[in-house]
C-alpha cells in the first residue's frame, strides 16, 4: 500500500485562514452548531445611531422610536419592516434598547463556514450591539448592513463586498493560495459514490479505509474535517484503492 505522506488541513485551519486574509479576528469560541463548524469573528465595526446615520436608515425603510403600548413604551426600537412573516421571537425584525440609553450603538460582525460548493469560506454578516435584544430577520439585517456600507464610506472592505455578493460572500480556496482543496468526504464520494457496495463498506465498522472517508459520525456532533490539497489528492485516491485491494484480497 502507498505510504507516501498526505498533506491535510483542517476545517478550522481553513476558515482562520480566511478570516486573517480580510482581516478578521475569530472568537476562540466554537458556535453552537449540528451542521458545520461556525466561527464568529470579532466586532469590525461599532456605529452609533446618530441622526444622519438615523435618517439614512430611515430613507430605506426603518423606524427609530419608542414602543406605543406597555411594556413597550418603556423601550426605543429600530425596526426594519421587512415583511416579516412570524411571531416567534428568533423571527424578530427590531433592535430594542432602554429609553434611558443615551449612547445607542450597533455592531457588524461575520459569521463564517465553509461551503464546499462555492470552493471556499462562506461570510455571513450579522448585527448586535448594546442592544437588548436584537433583530434575527435576515432581511432586515441586510439591509442595516447595505445601509452601513453606503453612509460609511471607509466601512471594513468585507461589509462592502457583502452588498456586492448578496450579503454572502465567499473567501475562495484560491484567494488564500489553496486553489483545489477539498474534503476528504468529497473526494470519496467522486472515487467511490456510484459503488453502492463499497460506500456501505466505508460507513461499516469493518472499513478499511485510512483516512475515514466518513468521519462525522453523528449529526450531533461536529466535526472538525480534514481537507486534502490539489496536489495530494491523486496520492489519496491511490492509497484508498490499495487499502480497498488489501481489503479484497485478504477475505481469500
């Protein structure tokens, strides 16, 4: 069997690779996730809801003001009005503050994955602050952020390549000279996803296949996954194939 060594990354050495090559610092912190590995990065801009800010918000739809019913009345809401649809509290469409705050601030931050489809780091933005309690509507955080983008001339890069890629842009393999990586999953499925038999091997407890092409063994937990550079990839297919002789081989 080849014994030629493979050069692996990981899943969390990607997505801090991409972070450092906007300039982005993540939080050391993991979010809470079944699906894929998310980091958050540090706040990257802190805006105060100052009366030009205000009015150009105001010209794409928003509201500033305080609630007209108790307990409401006793808190100041920037509201987007983007159509929301739902009453659940994870939907909401408002940033909230008490009416005694005076220094009104709120935050820009992104939140990042990797996409394997799109060949990179997914970048999505949210917004926060000293707020208490913050909006969750996708669309109305996206349009805070294209408001941002355009009052803010000097903005962080990101912000506005955010505007630009529909608030879901994506730091590619080849911007931080990774040009061809992919997951050690992916690269199974191409060699062997058609064999039916052989990817039931694999996800047996009698696979014989090093590295596992099938590491994430529970939706519950998450996996940091490793990834395989361009050039390693051929390498990997050979070893997978002489494992699976082997395999073959030593049932006889």
């Amino acid at each position: 069997m080849s014994t030629q060594s493979i050069g692996f990354l990981r899943e969390s050495e990607l997505i801090s690779r991409a972070a450092s090559s906007k300039g982005l610092v993540l939080k050391d912190k993991l979010r809470n996730s079944y699906s894929c590995l998310k980091f958050d990065s540090e706040v990257i801009g802190t805006f105060n809801l100052e009366r030009g800010f205000i009015s150009a918000l105001e010209k794409q739809g928003f509201t500033f003001g305080p609630g007209t019913k108790p307990p409401h009345n006793e808190m100041a809401y920037l509201s987007g009005h983007s159509d929301q649809r739902g009453s659940e509290v994870f939907e909401s469409d408002c940033w909230a503050w008490g009416k005694e705050e005076k220094n009104i601030q709120l935050t820009v931050y992104f939140r990042l994955s990797v996409a394997e489809r799109e060949r990179g780091v997914l970048c999505i933005p949210y917004v926060w602050g000293n707020c208490s309690g913050g909006a969750c509507h996708r669309p109305t955080i996206d349009k805070f952020v294209k408001v941002v983008a355009e009052h803010f001339p000097d903005t962080h890069p990101l912000i506005r390549e955010a505007v630009n890629a529909d608030f879901r842009p994506v730091i590619s393999w080849r911007d931080i000279g990774l040009g061809g990586i992919r997951s050690i999953e992916e690269l199974f499925d191409e060699l062997y996803g058609r064999n039916e038999k052989v990817a039931k091997l694999a996800g047996s407890s009698l696979s014989p296949f090093d590295p596992d092409p099938n590491p994430r063994k529970s939706i519950l937990e998450v996996t940091d996954r490793a990834f395989v550079v361009e050039t390693d990839q051929p390498t990997l297919f050979k070893r997978w194939r002489d494992q699976l002789q082997f395999f073959k081989t030593d049932l006889v």
